[in-house]
C-alpha cells in the first residue's frame, strides 16, 4: 500500500531520470504505479490523474517492438478503467478497451501473461456492456473469461477471480436473454469460487452475495424452496461479514453490538425471502 513516502521516493527516482535518461520509463511507472496505490487507498482523483499522465508518458517511450510495451498498455488501460468507474467518462473505458486489446495481440497463445490480459480485457468489455447494453460485447467477454480460466488451472493463484467473473457475465446474459444453461452454470463457478476464499478471505462477500443472487433467481423460475433457503444463509452470512468489516476492526466494539448487528441481518434476510416469495 503507497504511502506519502513511497510517491516522495518515486518522484525523486524520476528526477534522477531526466529526459533523454535510459531509466526514465521505469522511473515513470513506478511513480504512476504508487500514485494509483495510494488512489486505492485515499480516493483522491488527483492520485489517478497523475498517474494516467505518468503511463502515457511511460508508453511513449516504449514503442511497438518495446518489450515493455505490453505492461504499460495494460496499466493505461487499467487506470483508464478505474476512472470510468470513478467518473463515468465513456471514453475513458472505450479507450481503455482500445488499449486492452493492443496488449492482448502482443500476448499471443503461450505467453505466460496471455490469461492476465485476457481477463482485464473480458472485464472492460463487460462494463460497457452494462453501459451500451450490446451483447456483443457480454458474449465477447464470456469467451475472454473462458480462455482466461483455461489458462488459471487449479491451484492458480487468481482462479476464483475467473471463476466469479465469468459468473458474473453468465448470470447478465441469463437476465438479458433467460437461458437456463447459463444460470446453471452462473450457479456453479460461483460455488467453485467460493470454495476458493474461504472464511477469513477478504473478498468473501461479494461471493455470497452474487451466488445467493443467483440462487434466488433460480428459486424465483423453479420455486425449489431449497435454493431460497440456501439464498438466505448466504445473504445473512454476506450480510454479517460486511458489518463485521466495517465495525469488527475494534473486537470488543463489534462483541458488543453483536446483537443488534444480528438483528439488522435478520431484518434483511427476510426482506430477500419475501421478495422472493413474492414472485
């Protein structure tokens, strides 16, 4: 995580590279890679500006045949994506896709980075999907995410995140176009990834919550009362440790309100059930 004093050293490595200076490129990242860190962390759109700046400055002084290239076309697009997110500029994202699949042609078939690329792509495809709502660009994401998780086999360190995003994209295109199949499948990759984050994991939650999603809207087709029941669990087990992120830095503070915090999660859980019930 960046910190004042990580952006200070950085900025005085680039000073160190003037222009002209064969190190400047990698001075210029380093900075843009912190500057966007700390944009994590303090949301300061100031931070992601600066860095966007920084990695179009980076680029051109990595040139097509640069074997850097691909790096930095990626960390554009990526800061790019974040401030379409932030901002909602639709050409932040549809350059950031521009670039995305710059760095993917220079990712062919057995580079060992090709899944990273795949994946970044399939997920700026499917922001714009969610924005334009042409299923082109859902479909051409699904196929990303599905070569991307060939290439993240078991044991790979970032397969759930194909596995919940390649969820994700099947449950849209089963609400846009009510294919069971890819309920179905919506439905298992999600039990698969969160197999993968168990308890304890950070990003635990968002996995319950799009999986008891899904669940209810099978529920909500199939009126099997055990995917509402399991819907439920997994809202109230979502729900619990959302709060407990917010409120559980302090134990003592979060043993004491522990009940009122159940009763909360109580009061929400039955809010999903009858909306479920009531279709």
């Amino acid at each position: 995580m960046a910190s004042t004093d990580d952006v200070s050293r950085s900025r005085a490595k680039l000073e160190r590279c003037p222009p002209g200076h064969n190190g400047r490129d990698v001075a210029l990242s380093e900075l843009a890679e912190v500057l966007r860190d700390r944009f994590r962390r303090e949301h300061n759109i100031d931070d992601l500006n600066g860095a966007i700046t920084l990695c179009r400055d980076a680029l051109k002084l990595r040139p097509t045949g640069n074997h850097k290239r691909p790096i930095s076309l990626i960390h554009l697009a990526a800061c790019l994506s974040k401030r379409y997110e932030n901002q909602g500029a639709s050409a932040d994202l549809e350059e950031a896709v521009t670039l995305g699949r710059a760095a993917l042609e220079l990712r062919p078939p057995g580079h060992p980075y090709r899944a990273f690329s795949l994946y970044n792509l399939a997920c700026d495809l499917k922001k714009r999907f969610q924005k334009l709502n042409d299923m082109r660009d859902l479909d051409e994401a699904i196929e990303l995410h599905r070569v991307a998780l060939e290439l993240r086999p078991s044991g790979h360190l970032h397969r759930s995140s194909s596995l919940h995003e390649l969820a994700i994209c099947l449950s849209n295109r089963h609400d846009k176009q009510g294919v069971v199949a890819d309920l179905e499948e919506a439905i298992t990759l999600g039990r698969a990834a969160l197999e993968l984050r168990p308890p304890g994991h950070p990003h635990r939650g968002i996995l319950l919550h799009n999986l008891a999603c899904d669940l209810r809207t099978r529920f909500q087709k199939q009126a099997n009362a055990r995917d509402l029941e399991e819907a439920i669990e997994l809202h109230r087990a979502a729900l619990e440790l959302r709060i407990a992120q917010r409120n559980g830095r302090n134990e003592e503070q979060w043993q004491e309100h522990l009940p009122f915090i159940r009763t909360v999660v109580d009061f929400e859980v039955k809010l999903v059930m009858l909306e479920g019930l009531s279709c």
